[in-house]
C-alpha cells in the first residue's frame, strides 16, 4: 500500500460513480426465494456474507437479501426455503450515486450492500452490487485478500 496512491483515490470518490467499481449483475451469486436451503447450498451460501434474493421465475426482481450470519443457528436438515429465513432490505442506488455517497450510507449501519438499478424503485431490475469492501478496495487501489 501506498499513502500518496490512496490519498489520491479518497480525492477521486466524489467523483467515480459506483457503476464503475460494482460487481456486474452476472457475477452475483442470488437465491431464489423458493430455494431449499439444504446442506449443499447452505455451504455455497456460506461462502458470502451478503446474498441478494429474488423471486421465482425472475432473477432481476431482487427482493431483499440474506445475512449469511442469521444461518449460524439454522440446520441444514430443515431444508426450509429461503422464504422462511430472516431477509433483510437490499437498498436500492443509482447508477450515478458517487462512491463518496454510497461509503456516507454504509457508514450509517443500516447496510453494507447496495443493488445499483439503472431506475431505483422501478421495474428495471438490477445492474450490479456494490458493497463497503468494493469502496476500500477503490481506496487503496489494491484488492482485500479474504481471510
Ligand atoms: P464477502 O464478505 O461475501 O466476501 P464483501 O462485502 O467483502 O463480501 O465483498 C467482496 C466482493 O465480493 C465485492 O467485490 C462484492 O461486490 C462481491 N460480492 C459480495 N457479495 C456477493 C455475492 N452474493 N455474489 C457475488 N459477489 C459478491
């Protein structure tokens, strides 16, 4: 890491609209709200602290998410569906919102992931997702080895 590089980037954030550094809608892993969580899903599901949840027969109709966390005290030979699980609200941004604006929000609590929607609140369905960890990477200008 490097001071001057990252000082550069904290300048560059009102600027850079969070379309730039998302992670493409075809890359995100999403359950359906119809899905058994079972054992084989609940371990690919573990492997995200954050899933989006969409409706069935519609992968663009994201209808919240699931905090992987809530599974600690769920047993995989339930195999409920994820509709009966604890889902949160997935905020909705713009394609436009600077990453300036979007670091503000999730430093509020009230989530660390966003679905950026070409029209947010519309029936357009989702671009792509941006968490806090896309943001300090931007900052840093490297990527976050997960532990
Ligand atoms: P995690 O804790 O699951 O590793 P982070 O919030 O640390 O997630 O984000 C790490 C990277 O993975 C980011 O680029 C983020 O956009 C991406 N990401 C987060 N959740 C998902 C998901 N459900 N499917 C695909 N990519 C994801």
């Amino acid at each position: 890491l490097d001071e001057v590089t990252i000082i550069g980037a904290v300048l560059d954030l009102r600027s850079k609209p969070v379309s730039q550094i998302m992670t493409p809608i075809s890359d995100v892993f999403t359950l359906c709200t119809e899905d058994i969580l079972d054992e084989t899903l609940v371990d690919k599901a573990t492997g995200y602290s954050r899933i989006p949840i969409h409706a069935p027969n519609d992968n663009g109709n994201l209808v919240g998410m699931l905090l992987t966390k809530r599974l600690i005290t769920y047993d995989p030979e339930d195999a409920r569906p994820v509709k009966e699980l604890p889902i949160s609200t997935l905020p909705e941004t713009g394609p436009d919102t600077s990453c300036l604006d979007i670091l503000n929000y999730f430093q509020e609590g009230k989530s660390h992931m966003a679905l950026v929607s070409a029209d947010p609140g519309g029936e357009s369905g989702g671009l792509g997702i941006i968490t806090l960890e896309d943001v300090i990477e931007e900052l840093i200008g490297e990527e976050i080895i997960d532990e």
